[in-house]
C-alpha cells in the first residue's frame, strides 16, 4: 500500500505541474501564451545556422533582421548571414504568411525542431519573435524543441516617464524604449512639461524651454530610435494646469485671481503664481494653439497628450469672478465647463493633424464633497481617456468606461488602487510588485486600449540622483506589467518570475543602446 500511494502521489504532482514545466522551458518574459513541447532541441550553430526569409518578407523585414542579427552576436557571439532565400537545417527563418487572425498584428508562431521557423502576420509579430529568440539564446545556444502560439491580451501596453519634473538624458529615454521593446511593450508616453519645466525647445516661444530640455533635433533621434524598435511615442505638453513654467515665462497668460493659483504647481496653496492659464480669455486660447501647432506636427505617432488635469475644484473656480463670468457669457451652467469647451477645441486641432487627442480623467470625476468638478458638458467622445489612479478610489472610471469612452489606464479600473505607479521618494504610492503580479487582474473590456506604468518624479531628493538611479525602480515593474498585460496563462509566485526575469533580463548597457552599439 505505501508503494502504490507513493506512486499515486508522485502521479499527481507530475500532471499538476506538466503545463508549467512545459511552458517553463522556455524562460521569456512575458511568458509565452501557449507551448506544445516536443523531445530533442534545436541547437544554434555558427558554421550552419543562418537568417533566413522568403523574398516578400525579406523586403519588410530587413532592418529589423539585421538588428537581430548585430545584437544576436552580441548576446550569443553567434555571427550568423541574414538573406532571401531557401531555408535549410539549422537556420532561423522568418516569414509573413502566418495567415491566423488570431495572433493579430502583434503575435507570431514559432516552430523549433531542424529549424527555427517563425511566422507572423506583420513585421512586428516578427519583431517580437526576434525579442523572445535573443532572450533564450542569451541564456543557451541549444533551445528546446516545441510549437508556440503567442499574442497579447491588451492592444496597449508601456511606460509613461515624468521629464517635466525632472530632464533625463536621450540616451536613457533610449535605453528604456530598447527595454519596453525586450519585453514586448509598444509605447512610451514622454511627459515633457511640467510645474517647474517645459522640456521642449520652442522656435516660437524663445526662452520658454528650461535649460536642460530637448531640441527638435533630439525629438527627431527619439522618434527614429523608437521606430527601429516598434515603440510608439506618445509625447504630452499638460494644459491649462501644471503650467507654472509657462506663466513664469508670460505671467499674462495665467488666471489672476487668486483661487486660480499654483495649487499643483509646488504644493503650496498660498504661492498665487497662476499655474493655470486662463483659458476663458480668447487671446490665452490662441497663444495656447500656436504652441501646439507648433508641436503636434513633429511627433510621427496616432495619439498627442494634452493633460487636461488637475485644474482647481469647484470652491476656487466660483471663487474666480472672471472664470465665473465668462462661463455665464458663453453659455455655461458651471466653471468647470470652460475647461472641458477648451478640451474639446484642442481636440479638434489635433484631430486636423490626423491624430487622436489623450487627456488624463478630471471632469466630473469626484464624488467627495470638497473634491468636486462638475460639469454639464463632457468630452467629446474620440478622446482616448488616461484614467489615472487615485489612492482613495474615488474617481469615476467606471463611469467614464460605461459612457463609451476608450481608456488608456494606470491601475485596477473598478477597485481604483495605485497600482501602477512609480514615485520614488514617495513610498505610499510605490508600485507593490507582489500585488500586482499575484493579485492584480487586469480587466478585459473592449473600451480598454491598455496599461501603462507611470514613473512621476515627484518624490523627494531626486534631482541630486543621476539617471542610473532609477534603473532598479523601474525595471521590475516593467517586466511585471509587460507579463500581466501580455496576459501570460502561466501563473506563479513573485520569487519564480523574478527568478525568470533575472536570467532574461535586459542585458544591454546604456552604452551600447545609445547608438554606438549595434
């Protein structure tokens, strides 16, 4: 009896464990969605192996195989010939005839046995296959054999960096976007201004620009290097709020009341510096569209971020008579309709570009008596919405989802926690890596384009930190969001994924990924 229920026991924990170890041999993050393994491995080879695509894909894939190739001889010290060709044992071949709706434009199928054969329906299903291919011959030459399916759960998925509060180098926006990319992510959303620094270079507007912010010409390196790796850009200039630098730079272009003034700019509700632009003056309006037509054509992606939050509450916009007045005069119920009329006339700018506007979630949003925003009009309804994450959970994005808006969000719609931040220096609102990875179930609608991590730079002491430093904040977190909006079938404890994540990490220096290198 004790032979048949040892036997018995080890049967059970041998099938309960089969689908994991059968998607555990291959470690990627995020972890592939499905796996059917087979016996034996394919085993690259320098003096056989080669990259291989049939003429069609070849004529779109050939940028991004020679990428692989330089950084596969990086990681591997395999030096292996890209061409249009016939495949043969050994090679690692590449085609776009993967003709299954399923995989999107974003999966791919790989099969490994004599060869490598990855199909796709697009270059970027191709692209990530070539991420999932560097990372496990980063960890081994050999890899095992088997049939992968894999696709993203979420259409969407990346990081926003705060540079309005804080300027970092083009080299490290660089190193990130080569990161999201590793890790299948498609987007970086670049906060670029802020209450203490508009961080673009403005031919308009001389001397608007803090010291260290970015040219044209660094706009442009950004946006090619995001292209090389399928990262879309998504830049944001906030307005009318957190626009202290601005009226710093023209003091005429703020509200003058003092209700209206810098609530969220330093912090301080007494420095009445006018860190909202009054936008119920028509010249403000006007100064705000030449800046933004300035801006908005230079930047190559869908979408163009104009903030639109954290304007003041109710008791100070009917504590400005000039705000309350011009409400009246153009036809308004309350104050705060000003502020969505001027969303939807920015809107409408930006849709003249070809693109579609993104605004935070700030209208009508409270349901805390001291908090309130109200409104009798909303916005309009092809703005993408970026539901930020309140700690207390008290902003409407069940709402916002339910009047048919699509959202780009930070965190856990419906329980309304932090989830997906990062403030460093402000630990009530750092990112829980156990919680989001074990607990956190991202939710599924088909309003929901995707998540993003948000790194803010508003905690304390950060500005004496070199960029480096902020390197173990965020990596972490990014592969944890990249899985769990991947939406990977494999679900195991923090310490297994962070054991996944160390042997597939991102193994490039900022050095090699600033251009200098492949």
């Amino acid at each position: 009896m004790r032979f048949i229920m040892k036997h018995v026991l080890f049967a059970t924990i041998f099938y309960l464990f089969l689908p994991l170890v059968s998607r555990g041999q291959y470690n990627v993050v995020p972890q592939f969605r499905e796996v059917q393994a087979r016996e034996g491995s394919f085993k690259l080879l320098t003096s056989t192996s080669r990259i291989v695509a049939d003429a069609a894909s070849y004529k779109v894939l050939e940028r991004d195989l020679v990428v692989f190739k330089k950084e596969l001889k990086l990681l591997s010290g395999m030096e292996l010939a890209v061409l249009e060709g016939e495949p043969r044992d050994g090679d690692l071949v590449f085609s776009l005839d993967a003709h299954d709706d399923a995989l999107g434009e974003e999966g791919y199928q790989m099969d490994i046995a004599g060869q490598v054969q990855v199909k796709a329906n697009s270059a970027k299903g191709a692209f990530y296959a070539m991420q999932s291919l560097l990372q496990l011959f980063m960890q081994d030459k050999e890899i095992p054999n088997g049939q992968v399916r894999d696709f993203p759960q979420y259409a969407e998925r990346g990081f926003m960096i705060d540079l309005g509060r804080r300027y970092f180098e083009v080299e490290y926006i660089e190193t990130l976007i080569r990161k999201l990319a590793w890790q299948k992510m498609n987007f970086i959303h670049l906060h670029f201004t802020e209450w203490n620094g508009f961080r673009l270079k403005s031919d308009l507007f001389p001397g608007l620009a803090a010291e260290q912010s970015y040219s044209k010409e660094d706009i442009r390196r950004i946006q090619d290097y995001a292209a090389k790796y399928h990262v879309m850009v998504i830049p944001e200039i906030d307005l009318p709020a957190h626009a202290e630098a601005i009226t710093d730079y023209n003091p005429y272009l703020g509200f003058k009341c003092p209700s209206m003034g810098g609530k969220y700019g330093t912090g301080d509700p007494q420095d009445n510096k006018g860190g909202t632009l009054d936008i119920s003056r028509r010249e403000v309006r006007s100064w705000i569209k030449a800046l933004l037509d300035e801006w908005i054509p230079l930047f190559d992606g869908p979408y163009f971020h104009i903030g639109g939050d954290e304007y003041q509450y109710d008791n100070d916009k009917y504590a400005c008579k000039e705000l309350v007045k011009a409400a009246k005069e153009m036809g308004y119920e309350y104050p705060g309709d000003v502020f969505v009329d001027f969303v939807n006339e920015v809107n409408e700018q930006v849709k003249s570009y070809g693109k579609t506007t993104m605004v935070w979630n700030w209208w009508r949003f409270c349901k805390d008596s001291d908090r309130q925003n109200k409104t009798s009009i909303q916005p309009a309804k092809d703005i993408v919405i970026d539901a930020w994450v309140s700690r207390k959970g008290s902003f409407r994005r069940p709402e916002i989802l339910a009047d048919g808006y699509k959202i780009m969000t930070t965190g856990d719609i419906m329980k309304g926690t932090a989830y997906l931040y990062i403030v460093p220096g402000r630990e009530k609102v750092y990112f829980h890596p156990r919680k989001v990875y074990e607990q956190w179930q991202p939710q599924t609608h088909p309003n929901i384009k995707g998540y993003e991590v948000c790194l803010w730079c508003d905690g304390k002491s950060i500005d004496v930190e070199d960029d480096a430093w902020f390197t173990p904040f965020v990596d972490l977190p990014l592969a944890i969001v990249a899985e769990r909006t991947w939406d990977s079938p494999c679900k195991t404890s923090l310490e297994q994924f962070k054991a996944r994540f160390n042997a597939a990490a991102f193994p490039f220096s900022q050095t090699v990924m600033a251009g200098k290198k492949p």
